[in-house]
C-alpha cells in the first residue's frame, strides 16, 4: 500500500461511499499497461499479427489493446515507425469516445506529450487541421517528436498560453480537447511522484481549469464540443468545474456519454463519464463533453483552415518553384510529386498546413511537415518527413525484419554492410514501415536516421 495523504483517503470515502473498500484495494493490485495502434500507418488487427503479446482489446476505444506488464514495446523497431502508441488505457477514452471526424478543425490545448494528440491526428485521416499545444516548452518539445514520428502531416505545433490562442483563433474549432493540468489523484497507482505534489497541485489547479474552459468556449464555433477531461478523482476539479462553467454561459449544454464497460456517471452529472480503477481495467479519469449551442456550422467546406485568402500569410511558393535539389532528389529517389503550400526559408524546405496570419511572436513549433533542407547543393530529407512516406513511396528500399540485428544497428545509428546493393538513396523499414533512410556507397550504407532518436 501506497503513502497515501490522508485527506485524500477522507475524501475518497466521502465520495465513493459502500465502494471505497474496493477501491483502496486496488491500490495493492498492479496496474494495467496499453497501446493504440497508428491506425495512419497500420489497422489494428494487423498490429495484433505483428506483436504477438498483445491481448484483449482496450473496450472504449478502437485501437487500443492491452499488454503484459513484462512486455517492452517502447524496444521494437515497430515503434520506431511509428506503429503504436503506448498510453494508459483509460486514457485511451478521452479521444475514444468523441466524435472527431476527418475534416474537423481540432484544438488540443494541453497536449504534451501528446497521447491524445496522436489518436486526434489518426481520427482525422490526414483531413482538416489539428492545433496542438502546450504551455511548457520542455513538454512541447515531446510533443512535437510524437507528431513527427507517428507521421501527422495536418499538425500545428504551437507552444502558447490560452490567452494568445484565443486572440488568434476566435470562433475556429469544431472541437476542443482540454485535459487539463490536475492534481492526479487517478495516477497515484501509477506515478507516485504526482503524491507528492498533490498539496500544491489540487490547490493551484481550479483557476487554470476554468480558465481553459473560459478561452477554449470563445474559440469554439456554433454546434461545436469541448471535451473536458482530467486524471483526477477530485469534484472540485472535475464536476463542480464544468457546474460553474454552465452557470456562466447558458449557451453550453452537456453530451451524454454511453455508459458500458465499467464506465459510470458523474457525481449529480449523469451526462459525464468518471472511470474508477475498482470498475474497469485503468486507472481513474472524469470526462465529460459540452456542446456549444446554436446552428451547426462545423465542417464548412473552406479548404483546410484557410479563412480567407486576404490572411494567407506571404512567402509561399509554388511547386515550379521549388529548391532544384528538392526537384532533383524527389525525381531520383521518390515515386510522389509533392503538393501544397511550400516556404523555403534558410535553406529549409517546409509544406505548411496552416497559411493564416498569426500574430507577431506567437510560437509555432512546427507548421505541417519540415521536408528537409539544401546542404552544399544537396537535398538532406528530414525524419519527419520520411515518417510522413511510406516505403512505397521510394524507388529504392532496404527492409528487414522486426527482430534483424542489423535493424536494431541502423537505429542505434551505425554503418550498415549492404552487399550487392547498388549506389544511391534508400527507404529503410521494418516489416515494409519506413524508419528512416540511408545512403549507399560501395556497398555500405551511411546512416541518415536522426541522431536525436537513435535507440540507447
Ligand atoms: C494531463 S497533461 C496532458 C497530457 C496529454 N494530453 C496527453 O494525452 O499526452 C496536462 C498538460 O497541460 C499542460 N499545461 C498546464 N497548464 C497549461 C496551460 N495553461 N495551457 C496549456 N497547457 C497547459 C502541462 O504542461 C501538461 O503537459
């Protein structure tokens, strides 16, 4: 048994009545591990063919499943491309059970490291546009690796507080995920640092939360969602959050969530979602979805996020005019012609997906794709562009297989033997996903997988 705060364990009682006893117990049993399939790169069931230690489905969302404990996918080289995602399985119900379409504008305001993120970026198939974002600068640098390699394409990256996104980004989204910093009583089982920083945590916590919710309801359009959500049992960061919330703004109202596999109601909130660890195989999470009401007008058709061609910011540049290194290497070594709305700046060629003006000073991570930049009169692909391809996308590929030696050497970074291997550029993956690429010379291949990754 845990140290657990004494407080807490008053309050849980409260809460949970009859069912504390077996909720206390489970803080002596083990916790439970997940993934979630990229469905971008790969379906579900064929993951489960790839990685024979997975077991039963995660219930509420799609593309999750369970593992063993003993298990360490994080060390296949199916991770590193970008494959699954490993992320606590009742965590997995935030994005689970919404109703992110292809197509939607999509904010994810706390999104480093970005679990949710990523199971946005394979809802939307690659349509629409997904703004993520985190106010810590040391979070968001995980985030945007978690873009990057599991290959999100329509992604703004922004490291921002909510009170410049909301300037820049009035009446924009169809939906909004807010999981919120909280105290995280529900992780206790799971990360006891949280414990120790609870005192000043569940103090601290409240007046950001309903922050959030203030700026996350101007940026939202009519007909349009918020889904609320935090890693805490706590009412007072969950339940009385929201109440508070629609006592303000009457034109908000409450989404029923299904209630199956353990799921339960709120505490006087039928409509929201609570997931106890005595209740289901996860730890503890609140959710809960709010609808701005109003005449519907999520998904118009603009193409992308362009609001009007007058916003378009200046610098883009046409295909013709793309970098002769580009246009050169794309013709040798690809099978794809690029599209979009390109910037070629430094010497760094991007593809960017949003085109809008943004105000002076706003920090963008990442706009779209970094495609990789001109380096004494050669095109150098970036990871992140290479993680956006597939191996059919090359003319030329090395591929092996998942538990190969030499596999496990190119992603540590070596020099790969490639006997009978002509020169050139190539795609390297693993069972047939891209991981990074290399370049051939007499029968060696040079490593171009980025040094930042490379396995330990
Ligand atoms: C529960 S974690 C997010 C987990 C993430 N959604 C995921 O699924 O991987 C909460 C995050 O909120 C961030 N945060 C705290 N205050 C914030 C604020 N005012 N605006 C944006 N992010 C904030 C923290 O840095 C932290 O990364």
């Amino acid at each position: 048994m845990k140290d657990l705060p004494v407080i807490f364990l008053e309050e849980m009682k409260t809460l949970l009545k009859d069912d504390f006893a077996k909720f206390e117990k489970t803080y002596e049993e083990n916790k439970y591990l997940a993934l979630r399939a990229n469905t971008l790169k790969i379906s579900k069931e064929m993951l489960k063919e790839k990685l024979n230690f997975l077991k039963e489905p995660v219930p509420w969302n799609d593309e999750g499943y369970y593992f063993d404990i003993n298990e360490r996918p994080a060390k296949s080289p199916l991770y590193h491309a970008g494959l699954y995602y490993i992320q606590e399985p009742s965590a997995m119900a935030v994005i689970g059970l919404s109703d992110i379409k292809p197509g939607m504008k999509v904010l994810d305001l706390c999104a480093a490291p970005g679990g949710k993120s990523i199971n946005i970026g394979s809802k939307l198939k690659g349509e629409g546009l997904l703004v993520t974002n985190d106010i810590s600068s040391t979070r968001a640098k995980a985030l945007l690796k978690n873009i990057e390699l599991f290959g999100i394409s329509n992604a703004l990256i922004i490291n921002e507080n909510q009170e410049k996104i909301y300037r820049n980004f009035p009446d924009f989204f169809d939906r909004i995920v807010v999981d919120a910093p909280c105290s995280g009583e529900g992780m206790f089982r799971k990360d006891e640092d949280l414990i120790k920083s609870w005192e000043k945590t569940r103090c601290e916590c409240p007046d950001i939360q309903i922050d959030l919710l203030e700026k996350s309801a101007k940026m939202l359009k009519s007909g349009g969602r918020i889904i609320y959500s935090t890693c805490t049992f706590s009412r007072s960061e969950n339940e009385d959050i929201i109440n508070l919330f629609l006592q303000k703004h009457s034109n908000f109202r409450l989404v029923n969530i299904s209630k199956n596999y353990g799921l339960v109601g709120g505490f006087n909130m039928e409509e929201a979602a609570r997931l106890f660890p005595h209740n289901l195989k996860g730890e503890g999470h609140f959710l809960c979805i709010i609808e701005k009401k109003g005449k519907n007008i999520l998904l118009n058709k603009e193409p992308n996020n362009k609001k009007t061609s007058k916003n378009k910011s200046e610098g883009y540049i046409s295909r013709k005019s793309l970098p002769k290194e580009y246009l050169d290497f794309e013709k040798e070594n690809l099978n794809i012609v690029l599209e979009g709305d390109f910037k070629f700046e430094n010497n760094r060629l991007y593809k960017e997906i949003f085109t809008d003006n943004l105000e002076k000073g706003f920090k963008i991570l990442r706009n779209g794709i970094f495609v990789g930049e001109v380096k004494v009169k050669n095109f150098v692909p970036s990871q992140q562009f290479i993680m956006n391809l597939k191996s059919t996308d090359f003319k030329k590929v090395i591929d092996f297989e998942n538990d190969s030696s030499e596999i496990i050497k190119y992603l540590k970074g070596e020099t790969l033997n490639i006997p009978g291997h002509e020169d050139g550029f190539y795609g390297v993956s693993v069972c047939g996903f891209l991981v990074g690429y290399g370049k051939a010379s007499n029968e060696k291949l040079k490593n171009g997988y980025n040094k930042n990754w490379r396995m330990l």
